[in-house]
C-alpha cells in the first residue's frame, strides 16, 4: 500500500511505498509543537513531490536533520537527514494522510526529549 499525503494546501505531496509498523508520536521540544505523528522510512520508500522553493527548511541543535515544512500553509510534512552519506533515515508526517489511512496502524510513544527510549 502506498499513503500519500500533502500539506493543507497540497503544495508539498508525498508518497510513503511501505506500510509502517507503527507510527510514532515524540514529546521532544520540536514534534510536541508540531503534533507530529511520524512514519520513518528510507529515503528510497518515499517520494516528496514538491517545487524546493515553496518548502521552508528548519534545523536546529546539533543539525542532523531538516524539518520541512510548507511556505504557503505552514505544515510540517517531513524531515529529512541533513547528510544523505551520514544517513538515510527520514519521516513523514502522517498527519498529512487521510484519517482513514493510519486509524489501523499502532501509535507509538517516544521519549525524544529525555530518554530516547519507547515510553509505551
Ligand atoms: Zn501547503
């Protein structure tokens, strides 16, 4: 099964090519505010289909990894490892996926601000 999600104004698309094992929610100082429901994926599982130009991109702390989020309506709808040589771990905001999609997949929860281990 593909999900394919888009931001609210559908500028920024993707398409995940695998069906994730769970989807995972993280309370670190970033996902908390987003909301984010993450599924991780290899680069090759995912296809972002965007123009650059109408993404916005966020990093911060030691800048391993890029939040990208939409310019023209502000969602987050994945991030991505700032170096594709270091790693090529990524994830998609299955937030952007229709409700319809996900509601079967396990919700997962992460201690990304303390721990880094599954708090589940
Ligand atoms: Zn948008």
């Amino acid at each position: 099964m593909v999900l394919k999600g888009s931001c609210h104004c559908k500028k920024i698309q993707f398409e995940l090519k695998i069906t994730p094992a769970h989807l995972t929610e993280c309370n670190c100082s970033i996902c908390y505010r987003i909301g984010a429901r993450w599924a991780h994926a290899d680069n090759s599982e995912v296809n972002i289909i965007c123009d650059d130009s109408d993404l916005i991109n966020y990093s911060w702390g030691d800048k391993l990894i890029i939040f990208c989020s939409c310019k023209h309506c502000g969602c987050t709808t994945h991030w991505k490892s700032m170096d594709a040589q270091e790693s090529t771990r990524m994830a998609v905001n299955t937030r952007m996926v229709e409700q319809s999609f996900t509601k079967n997949i396990n919700v997962r929860h992460f201690d990304g601000a303390d721990s880094f281990v599954f708090i589940d």
